[in-house]
C-alpha cells in the first residue's frame, strides 16, 4: 500500500522538480524571471521569457515517467491560467506573447515541455 507524502517531502521534491526545470528551460535559451509567484488565484511556478513570450510555467514531478501522463489536468491549468492573468500585465509590458506551458519531469527522463498547454 502506498503511504501518503508528508507536506514537508512534497514541498521539498516540488522545488527540487522547479530547479530542474528552471535549469533545463535556461539550457534552451530561456530567462527565468521568477519563481514561485503567488497571487490571490493561486502560485504559478515558474516565468519565463523567450523572444517575444512570456510563459507561466506549470511544473510536475513524478516518480515515474508512466505517472507523467496523469499529472496535469484542465482544473491545474485553469488555476495556473487564472493566476497568470492575475499579473501577465507585470510582465508582458512590452506587447509580449504569453501563454500557458507545462514542464513534466521524472527520474530517468528528458523533461517533456508541453508548449502553450491552455486554450480555453
């Protein structure tokens, strides 16, 4: 049976899993403009900016890759949306794109980048 996660683990495997993430998006020419921004709608993550393109950046760890494909769902991604155009106005102020994507991470594997992962 499968025992629950303590608060303070998860807590600790997340920032482990946005660091990564964070590194690997840096790698691919993107800069981090911050992490773990609250708003009233909820934390995004990660930003990021690319060109022209603001991203708000959802990340999930899982212990499996098989897990990954189960990690994000339309109820995270309209939080993550909310959140975002709670602030986008902060940071796209130069007529930037933005848009919401995800960073899927697991041991073993490549971090999966789903780009532009909310259209409502």
């Amino acid at each position: 049976m499968k025992r629950p996660m303590s608060r303070r683990r998860a807590e600790r495997r997340g920032r482990t899993g946005e660091g990564r993430a964070a590194l690997w998006l840096q790698m691919k020419g993107w800069r981090i403009l911050e992490r773990r921004r609250r708003t009233p709608a909820g934390e995004i993550d990660l930003i990021a900016k690319h060109g022209n393109t603001i991203a708000f950046v959802e990340v999930k760890w899982r212990n499996s890759a098989a897990e990954l494909d189960h990690a994000i769902d339309e109820h995270r991604l309209r939080r993550v949306a909310a959140a975002a155009e709670a602030v986008a106005h902060e940071y796209a102020t130069r007529n930037e794109d933005i848009r919401i994507d995800v960073v899927l991470l697991a041991p073993g594997t490549f971090p999966r980048h789903i780009v532009n992962a909310w259209q409502p």
